[in-house]
C-alpha cells in the first residue's frame, strides 16, 4: 500500500475514529485548556535507530514521498516485513529460515513504526482540517493550532523514514587517515596545505574526535610539504569522506612583491581505518626497515635508529613514521598508516564499479578533480560539486561551524543521491524481474 493520505487509515491495526468524538475532544480542550490532543512531539518520534544526516529541507523531503518510485519501495518493504512475522509463525518454517526472518523483521520493524506513526498522523490531520470549517469559531481557532503542530510531526516522521531507508557504507562509522599533499604553487601551495592540515585539525577539536599527527614534513618557509594524522571518533569517515580531492586557493601570497593574484592547490585524501576483520596483512609480505630520523628533534634523532619504513611486497605500498622518539611506537603508527593504504585501495575499486555515475564521490589521493575553491580577494569558498557558497575565509579556516555546514550540505546531497541511485535500481530489477518468469 502506498503512504498517501487517501490510504493512510486502511492500514491495520489503525482505526479510524468517529468525527464527533474528535469535536467532543476539541470541545473538552476548549473548556479545560491546553491538553493535547495530538500526541507529542517526542512521543510520537521515539525510536531506538540513529538517524542517517538527511536534508532539513522541507521542499526535498516532499519531493522525495511524491515519487512513486519511493511510495513503491516502501510498499515492498512493508510486505516483505509482514512476510516476515508470518514466517516467523509458521510451523513448517525451518531453524534456518526463521532466523533469517527474525533478522529482517528487526531491520524493518524502525521502518514499519514510523509508517504508522505517520498514517496516524495523516488521519488526525484529516480530521483536524474537518473542524476547522466547523461554525463554531473557538473551535476552529484550536484546529487551526492543532494543524500547525500535526503539519510538523508529519514533516518529522517522513524525514525519518527516508533516513531509515536511505543507504549506509560500513565505512561510515570507521577512523580514518587525513592526508595532505602540497600541488602546484611552490611555497605557497606549502602554507595553504598548513591552512588545511590546520583547518582540519580544529575541526576535529570542534566535533570532539581525537586527532593525532603521524607525519609532518615542514617547508622552510613555515608551510607544510606533506602531512598525515589519524582522527578518530563519532562517525569521523561519514563526515570528512567527501573532502578528499584537489583543494584550490587563490590569493596574493605574503611573498609576492607585485600584488599579483596566485592560483595554488593542494590534495587531500581520507583514508578509512580497517579493522582486523576487514584487512589482514601477512608479515611475509612486510620488508621493515628502520633508520635514524632526520629533522628537528635534538641529539636523540641522530644517534637512534627511531625512524621506520614499512614496504608492502604484493602492492609497492609504503608508510614512513619518524614522529616519535620510540621505534616502537613509530612502527604502529607506520603499520596504521599501511593498513589504511591498503584498505583504501580495496575500497576505492570497489567504490569506482558501484558508484562511478556520482556527482559527489568520496576522494581518494587518486582523484585529480578540483573539488573546492578559496577565494581570498572576494572572501569567497565554493564546493563546485554542490555550487554552494560560503563567504568569511577566516570563520571557515577555523574550522567550526562554517565548515560544518558545508560538510553537512554534502552529506545530504550525497544521501540524496545514494537514495535515488537505490530506487532507480530497485525499478531496475523489477522491470527486469516482469520481463525474465523465471526470475520471479
């Protein structure tokens, strides 16, 4: 069954009740004062999933419901959930089958509630707009309130169901690798990468994650050559996957006696943090090399071995670390850093096959395109991929909340993009389904 408003109270288990019931209540309220006859707002959102980030966009979430492609899905769902319990109560279901039904009737059940919640409120919402023609003026006076905050919850509940079906990565909720590479510009290049690294840094402080540097190679003019950190926390990868690819600044650089206009670039990459269960790595494919660190540091960094480059034989792939005084602890960080290479890689394979058709696609060293532009002379930062624009360069290199934002914008254009690519695809297989029986 589709959710539209005209089929809302069909759905079992909700009754419809009668007019007059509804007017008596209004008219209790008018006399008693503010009981609410809409449920509240927190009871009737309460839940136990975690929502995916999703627009807040009133327009896009009507614009969503609105395709049937959606209203199909959602039908499918439903029954596959009602098969589900069914199967769960079967006699003739086996030990296998109906651990497979109680798998998919937990994943489902969210998605079920909340269809529900929202038919129940489409229902009031019907009712309310019935009062608020009645003649007695009072009494349309509270509907009209009611209709308000019922047009809410509404909106609420069907921001949550596309969350729900909206799809996930199982890199979402990993740590990750933050590289930083200094391109074309020379030394100026080398202090916007610094602006970057640093911008990220904070960024990390500002969402309470826990950012620790692996290498830093200074430019002698105070900017940075190349540089990777390990952040980690709450949905790190979710938030920062899409900053990777080539960053663009264009400014008059402190060292530029004619007040000419330079353009620089400098490339990020987001490396997600694999777990032993994701990536395992033979020590027989590992060449372990140490060495004596070079740099700032003392008379400890020229008379011990602390440095350390670890070799991947299969791939090529290398990590260096020198940032600490142990060689011990250089070589974890080492290892971190070659397992995120070599996880990355995998990942970045497999994410060209499913998602190449992308207009935001989560980058990699690998990825050449200009992603971001820093306009310092018109105070200007704008995504290309999203054409949105944000003025105050010094707000936005903070780190805080002006960065936020923009990574919150491309999460939701990106979880748009994800849930229509799902539908499209799940029409796809149907149409293919209705011209091949036997598939069926």
């Amino acid at each position: 069954m589709r959710v539209t408003s005209s089929h809302f109270c069909q759905w079992e288990g909700v009754a419809r009740p009668p007019l007059e019931h509804v007017r008596r209540t209004f008219c209790q309220r008018a006399r008693r004062g503010p009981c609410l006859l809409v449920c509240s707002k927190r009871a009737a959102m309460g839940w136990n999933c975690s929502l995916r980030a999703f627009s807040t966009d009133p327009h896009a979430v009507e614009e969503l419901f609105a395709r049937g492609s959606l209203q199909q899905y959602l039908e499918r769902l439903e029954s596959e959930y009602m098969a589900s319990q069914q199967r769960l109560q079967s006699a003739q279901a086996s030990e296998e089958e109906v651990k497979g039904a109680g798998k998919r009737a937990r994943e489902l059940a969210p998605l079920v509630t909340e269809l529900h919640g929202l038919r129940v409120k489409v229902q009031e919402l019907e009712d309310i707009e019935t009062l608020m023609k009645d003649e007695d003026a009072d009494l349309r006076k509270l509907a009209e309130s009611d209709w308000n905050s019922c047009q809410e919850d509404i909106r609420a509940l069907k921001h949550k169901i596309i969350s729900l079906v909206t799809p996930s990565e199982e890199t979402d909720e990993s740590d990750l690798i933050l590289e930083v590479l200094a391109g074309v510009g020379g030394q100026e290049a080398m202090l916007f990468t610094a602006d970057v690294f640093n911008m990220y840094r904070s960024y990390a402080t500002y969402k309470s994650w826990h950012f620790e540097t692996l290498e830093y190679f200074p430019s002698e003019l105070g900017g940075l050559r190349h540089a990777t950190a390990s952040i980690s926390g709450r949905e790190v990868y979710r938030h920062l996957k899409y900053e990777g690819g080539v960053h663009r600044v264009q400014r008059v650089p402190k060292t530029e006696r004619q007040g000419r206009l330079h353009t620089s670039t400098m490339t990020v990459a987001l490396l997600p943090q694999p777990s032993e269960i994701h990536l395992t790595i033979n020590p027989k494919d590992l060449r372990i090399e140490t060495k004596r660190a070079s740099g700032a540091g003392g008379q400890h960094v020229n008379t011990t071995d602390s440095a350390v480059r670890i070799l991947h034989i299969p791939t090529g792939f290398v990590a260096e670390c020198q940032q600490e005084r142990s060689q011990l602890k250089n070589k974890s960080k080492a290892m971190q850093l070659l397992r995120a290479k070599l996880y990355s890689a995998r990942l970045e394979e497999e994410t060209t096959k499913r998602s190449y058709a992308r207009k935001i696609q989560i980058g990699t060293k690998g990825r050449a395109e200009k992603i971001r532009t820093y306009n310092f002379p018109q105070d200007r930062i704008t995504d290309h991929r999203i054409g949105k624009s944000l003025h105050d360069m010094r707000s936005f290199l903070l780190g805080e909340g002006s960065l936020d934002e923009m990574i919150q914008d491309l999460m939701e254009f990106a979880d748009t993009e994800s849930l229509l690519e799902l539908l499209d695809n799940d029409t796809d297989s149907k149409q293919e389904a209705l011209r091949d029986p036997l598939r069926r």
